[in-house]
C-alpha cells in the first residue's frame, strides 16, 4: 500500500498552553481539575475560531492554524490577547462562581496561560479519521513551548513570536514592544524570537478607560444578524482592505499610524479626493469599536461598532453619536442614510462570503 503524501501549504500556527498545567493536575483531585481544564480549553478555543482552525487538544494545549491568505498581522495579535483575556475573566468567573474548598478549585489562581505563533509550512493529514498537521515547523512550534522565554521576562504568561513570523507580517517588534530572545535547541538549532508580556497586556486592559457610544448617547442606530463569527465581523470592521467592499463612498483606507493597528492608530478615509481623519479610541477586539472623525464643523465625533456574540452568529450595532451645534439638524439625514447603507452592505457581503463559521 501507498501512502499519499499531502500538499505543503503555508501559513500561521499557533498554540496555546495552559501554564501550571502538571503540576495542578498532580496535587489536585482528578475529578474537579479535568473539569477546570475542559472548560479554560473550551473558552481558549471559542475565541481563536473562526480566525485559526483547532488542529487538535493536546492534553493542556490547544494547537491550531491558519492560511497564509486568510489571516492578517492585527488579526493574529488581536486573537492571541483576546484569547488571554477571555481566559483570565473565565479564570475569575469560576473562582467568584465556587465555593468548594478541594485542591482542585482553590488552586485554580496558578493557571495561567502562553502562547507560541510561528508561520511556517505544513501538512495536513487524515490519520485514523482524525486531523494531523506534520512538517519541520510543527516541530519548531512545540520546541518552542519547552523553550526559556518566560524565564526571560520572569513571567508566567506571554506570547513568543518567531523572527519569521513578524517579518512576514512586516511587523517592528520594537515598535509593538515585543522584547528580543533567542532559544536554541539541539536538533534545530538558533531559533531568533521575541517575546509579549500578557501580563501586562491584561493589567491594561482592566484599567484603561472605555469610549464608547450607548444606545442613550446615539442619535442614530442600526443593527443586523448574522451567521458570521464575531472574529469574521472585527475582521471586516477593521481590515482596511475589506472595508471599502461594504463602504460605498469610502475608496482607500490608509493606515498612517506605524506598528500594530490599536487605539491611537489613525486612518486616512479616502472619498474621492477628500481625506476625512479617523482616529481609532477604542479598541475591544471582537467586542466594539469607537472611531472618531474630524469632519468640516465637527471634531472628535463618535461612531461605535458593537459586536454581541448570538447563538448563530453575531449581532452587529452601529451608532452614532450627537456631533455637537447644528450638526446633526443640517446633515443627520445624510448620515443615518450612510450609517444604514453601510450596515445593509456588510450584511450582504458576509452572508456571500461567510455562510456560516461553524468549524466542520
């Protein structure tokens, strides 16, 4: 019998590891602590779907990849963080939501969770009715999970990217921030990679200030289902390649802003030969969006984007918020009629190009 090989393919790999994982599962009650486990695995997992498809669950790991085509540099970034922040809720949520006093439950605060990203090329196999991605970059994704970049920033949570991974998003590690490491491995070799502090990321989180457009500030609002993912909407929300699809009047989005695309980032809109200013002021990956315009006889004028994960989908809400003088009296119509068309656009575009995110 012949084996067929598979076809190479290229693209983003990425693993999530629950740190503390043996050391738990060894003092702790089987029972509860494979309870625990399941439940931080599944919350891992909704939150990196659709962006990158679930490989397979390694025991305190959650391996996973993407197309070279289908993902872009913020997406990636933005799945990573949300990922760990939907992990630290979950973790308090189940703490706040206990009262058992067994191993299990009171050690819960020592989880903590990693990550490792690395584009690379693959194989994907149907081994015994079950996927299996192969090749030497698998490999490298996994040495890098036993690696010594914790060490390096004394931390138990971060994210690891490879030097080749941020040179094919054409990413500056400097500019995010990231902090330069270099593992080396015996049947690899010199592996140069730079390191995220999570940590930090999710102490910023919490204390960093919303802006955001409520039903009650908004003088206009639309909102619509769909089957997509929240993933796919942010990502059609965000891409300045996909927006102008859905933005009639817009033709260009140009990010003047360099590094990582994030609150601070600011857009040229292109109309025409007009170039109306964006301002990124908040920015919730796969939750809501604010975006401020600077527009003739208006500064600073809010439009938020809210995403509510449903259970088919995602409810999408568009608002805008009161533009201050005589604004609103004089060009409100025109906006509101921008504002639904813009919603009824995205709508069409999403059920044509993504039916349904439900992963096979």
């Amino acid at each position: 019998m012949i084996m067929e090989l598979g076809t190479p393919e290229r693209g983003c790999l990425l693993l999530a590891d629950i740190t503390g994982y043996t050391q738990y599962m060894g003092d702790t009650e089987l029972a509860h602590a494979q309870d625990v486990i399941a439940d931080l695995l599944e919350t891992i997992v909704e939150t990196i779907e659709p962006a990158f498809r679930l490989s397979k669950l390694e025991g305190d790991a959650a391996f996973a990849y993407a197309g070279a085509d289908s993902v872009n540099p913020s997406l990636v970034m933005d799945t990573v963080e949300s990922a760990y922040f939907a992990f630290q809720r979950r973790l308090r949520d189940i703490g706040h939501s206990t009262t058992c006093e067994c191993n299990a439950c009171i050690r819960i605060p020592t989880l903590d969770l990693k990550f490792f990203v690395h584009e690379g090329e693959y194989i994907v196999r149907e081994i015994a009715r079950s996927e299996e991605l192969t090749g030497p970059d698998v490999i490298l994704i996994h040495r890098l999970s036993k690696g010594t970049a914790g060490a390096m920033i004394d931390k138990t949570a971060y994210a690891v990217y490879t030097k080749t991974t941020l040179d094919a998003m054409a990413m500056d590690p400097s500019i995010l921030g990231f902090l330069p490491h270099r593992e080396v491995f015996a049947d690899i070799g010199v592996v140069d990679v730079f390191v995220q502090d999570l940590d930090s990321r999710w102490k910023f989180e919490q204390e960093r200030n919303r802006d955001y457009v409520t039903s009650a500030d908004s003088v206009h609002e639309v909102s619509f289902e769909t089957s997509a993912s929240p993933q796919t909407v942010w990502d059609h929300l965000t891409d300045p390649a996909k927006r102008p699809k859905w933005q009639r009047l817009v033709d260009e989005v140009l990010t003047i802003t360099e590094g990582r695309t994030g609150t601070g980032t600011i857009n040229h809109c292109m109309h025409g030969p007009d170039v109306v200013i964006e301002h990124v002021a908040d920015w919730r990956p796969f939750s809501y969006i604010t975006l401020r315009y600077d527009v003739a006889g208006v500064e600073n004028w809010a439009w938020t984007h809210q995403l509510d994960r449903i259970e088919n989908g995602t409810r999408l809400t568009m608002r805008i918020s009161d533009p201050g003088s005589d604004a609103w009296a004089r060009f409100g119509s025109d906006f509101s009629a921008s504002l639904d068309d813009q919603a009824s656009q995205l709508q069409a575009l999403l059920a044509e190009q993504h039916p349904s995110d439900t992963p096979d």
